[in-house]
C-alpha cells in the first residue's frame, strides 16, 4: 500500500496483493518466509515506481510467529504457522512448571496453544538444540525488519502477543522464560512503534530500485495495533472495537493492563497499543470458518466470492441457530462439519449453503454480545458504539447482526485500517503527527464510514 499525508487527509493506493499461503510439510505447517519477503520487496519495486521517492516504509504482521536466529545471523529453521500441530497440549505441560494463574499474572494474555511462549516451548520440549543454537528471537514484522536493514530488534506492540512480555513492568517476563527451561536472552530489545530504524540495506534498495537511505520504521507492527490506531472513534464517545477479519478481536483502549482473577477467568487479553495503551480484548474466531467453508465449497467446484456468500446468508430463512465457533479451530472445516455439529447439539442443521452462511455470521453476532458484556462487566465502562474495521467491515450483513443482536450502533470502516494505522504510526516517527489522537482526526477526515442500527 502507497500512503500519501497531505493537509492531514490519508490516501491509500494498493500496489501490490499476494496470497498468503502456508506450506505443509512432513515435519508440519510453515509460513512461506522467504516467498513474503520476495513480495515485499515486489511491493517496493511497485512503489519505486509509482512515486519520485519513499519518505518511510514499515511492515505489520499476524501475532505471535517468529523466526529464530543464529549466531551467523541466518535462519535457524523456517519460522512455523500457528496453526501447527506441535503445540497441541504444550499449555498444560507449561502449567505443571509454570502455573497459569502465574503466567497471566506476569502477562495478562489470553491463553491459546498458538501463544509463542507454548511455541517455544513445544521447541524446547522437542528440539532442545534449535534453541541451544538460537541467537535472537525475531517475531514476523521484526524479522522482515531485519531483512530490510540488518538492525534486530523487538517492536512492542507485536512482542506483547507474545505471552512472555510484561506489559506492568513493560519489558520480557525473563524469569518466566527461564523457568520453562527457555534462554532468557533470545529476545531482541525493545522499541516503540514509529522507531526509525535504519534506512533499506544497499542491495535491497538496489534490488527495488529505490534510491540509498529509503528510511524504515517500526510501526504498530502487531496489525491488529495499527488497525486499533486507526479506528475513527471520537474521544468524548463510549466505545469498544472489533477488528474483523479471519480473527475477530473485540476490545477496549485502557491506560493500564488490567490483570486479575476476572480477566484471567474471562480469558481476555492485556496487548500493547500506541502510545502505551493497551488493548484489552478477546480474540474470537471471526470469518475463518466462512473462508473454511469457502474452501471446501471451491473444491466441490462452487466457487463462491464473499459478497455471494454474503447475499445467500441475506436470503436465507433467519434461524437460532448457534454455532461454537471455537469448535472449529483447525483447518479442514466445512459446510458438512457445521451440519454434524448442529444435529450433535440439538440445533436445526442448516438446509443449503445459505443458511450455512448465515448460520456462521449470527453465531458470530452472538458472540460479540456475549464478550460485550463481559467487557462492560470488567472495565466497568458501558459502550454505545462499537467500532469495525478491517476486511470484515465490508460484510454489511454481518454489521447489521451485531447492531440488532448487541443492540448497540455500529460504525463500520474504514476498510483497510492496518494500512491507514500503519501508514500514520509512521508518519508519528517522522513527526509529521504528535499524537494517537491526531492520527484517529485524519482517519476520521479521510475516510468514509456507515452506520448500522439496532431494529426492532
């Protein structure tokens, strides 16, 4: 994506979109590291040569993957999907060293076997020797960094997701690492979104035809981060957030962590926001289960686009149908298995792909009310609106559920807030903007939004 900041309005050009498509292997599912950092540098080339000259780049990932380094600054092992298989059961062999009341103690996260503390363990408890060689611990957008400029170091909103940051003390929970047999010096150190890091590496720049001293900077390099900086909430309103996408994350932006036994039995998440917020959320299974279903549907040779799938769920007959999203966590999902669910819980199945669809985005309305209230329980603080960004944004469907099921307005837009957050983090490090609260001004400014109310 191409940002240009002018008269404090935002324009985005994408240049350059590529697939994101993970790699099973025989020793189990990976990111295609190598083939991502061949499209960034596409991108840039894309970039080269729509503009006269770059005043910044900053790349934001997924949480918690990561790469390991070694002593002779190479990849140790291709960085893992979190998906993969090997850290199925690592959270409770983690307890009986480390108990979960401690580990949410020191970090706040919500506990998901895709955590990097129960990846890292699971490499400890199976590959010892790949962190006995291990140097640094890079997480994705820090490793990308450090492809672009030789500097490693961890950003902190990204590092945050992590489940051995300490976002009280605001530095890695060692200790915690140590006691889980894992070397407390692999993280590399810290720094704010909008670091300016160094400039492209000669050969990079070359590579991309971009001209010496292309400046790169840490963002909020955790894209749910930069979305939540982009959210065009007024600062006198009562509001909460959903980053909507294959994830749904749902929260609110505090001053401090909140940690204690209601947040840890809620299973809600403490991460690190701009400007030293945090981001005080649930992670929900969002739309994954429409794209598995999406999947499986194209290889029956139906090949659905998502405003299709979105206009047969709006057609189809309203049912009560409740789905456990978090049922369907692994990968291989499909209309059928929705179907085995239903006639398992006692719920009317759903009849054709349809009422599939709109089976899977009221469950997910339901969901949103149900850690709503939570959220209100534990913060203390009533919301009137609730914000959707990102991808997810554009399923007016969806949107129109969640107004009429939490019974609350819904502001929905812009589309593409991790690029907008990405972009204006940046232009916070450049000093071309002083403050979260003027980046969410030129987002309200520069982009469109629609409303849904509750009806009825």
């Amino acid at each position: 994506m191409l940002a240009t900041l002018s008269d404090h309005l935002l324009e985005l050009q994408e240049l350059h979109r590529f697939p994101n498509v993970p790699v099973r292997l025989p020793t189990g599912l990976y990111w295609n590291t190598f083939g991502l950092f061949q499209e960034i540098k596409q991108g840039l080339r894309a970039a080269a040569r729509a503009t006269e000259g770059l005043d910044g780049a900053a790349i934001d990932t997924w949480g918690v993957d990561f790469g390991l380094v070694g002593a002779d600054g190479a990849l140790i092992d291709n960085p893992r999907h979190y998906r993969d298989a090997r850290t199925v059961g690592m959270m409770e062999q983690a307890f009986a060293v480390a108990p979960r009341a401690e580990i949410f103690e020191r970090t706040g996260i919500q506990f998901m076997e895709l955590n990097s503390l129960y990846q890292l363990y699971a490499t400890q408890r199976q590959a010892p020797w790949v962190l006995e060689a291990a140097r640094r611990l890079l997480f994705m957008p820090d490793l990308f960094n450090y492809f672009l400029t030789g500097e490693m170091r961890a950003e902190r909103t990204i590092a945050s997701t992590s489940q051995f940051y300490d976002p009280a003390a605001k530095q890695f929970a060692a200790d915690l690492l140590r006691k889980l047999g894992i070397p407390s010096g692999l993280p590399a150190d810290l720094v704010e979104p909008g670091t300016h890091l160094g400039a492209l590496l000669p050969q990079v720049a070359d590579e991309c035809g971009l001209g010496r001293g292309v400046p790169v900077y840490t963002t909020a390099s955790h894209d749910t981060a930069a979305a939540v900086a982009a959210v065009p909430a007024a600062a006198d309103s009562r509001w909460c957030y959903i980053s909507s996408g294959t994830w749904s994350l749902m929260g609110m932006e505090l001053r401090r962590p909140l940690i204690h036994d209601g947040s840890l039995t809620a299973n809600f998440t403490n991460e690190v926001g701009v400007e030293g917020t945090i981001r005080f959320l649930k992670n929900i299974p969002g739309l994954w289960l429409l794209q598995e279903c999406r999947r499986a549907w194209a290889l029956e040779g139906k090949e659905y686009g998502y405003e299709q799938l979105t206009a047969m769920a709006g057609e189809a007959q309203p049912a009560e149908t409740v789905l456990d999203l978090d049922a369907f966590y692994a990968a291989g999902q499909s209309a059928e298995k929705v179907r085995e669910y239903c006639r398992r819980t006692g719920q009317q199945a759903p009849r054709d792909d349809g009422e599939v669809c709109r089976a899977i985005l009221y469950s997910l309305a339901v969901r949103y009310r149900e850690v709503l209230k939570t959220l209100e329980h534990l913060t203390g603080r009533a919301v009137d609106v609730i914000h959707i960004v990102g991808g997810g944004s554009r399923n007016r469907l969806l949107n129109q559920l969640t107004a009429d099921v939490t019974g609350r307005r819904v502001v929905a837009g812009p589309v593409e807030a991790t690029a907008a957050g990405n972009a204006l983090v940046q232009a916070m490090g450049a000093g071309q903007l002083k403050s979260l609260h003027e980046v969410r001004d030129v987002v309200r400014h520069s982009f469109q939004v629609e409303e849904f109310f509750p009806k009825g």
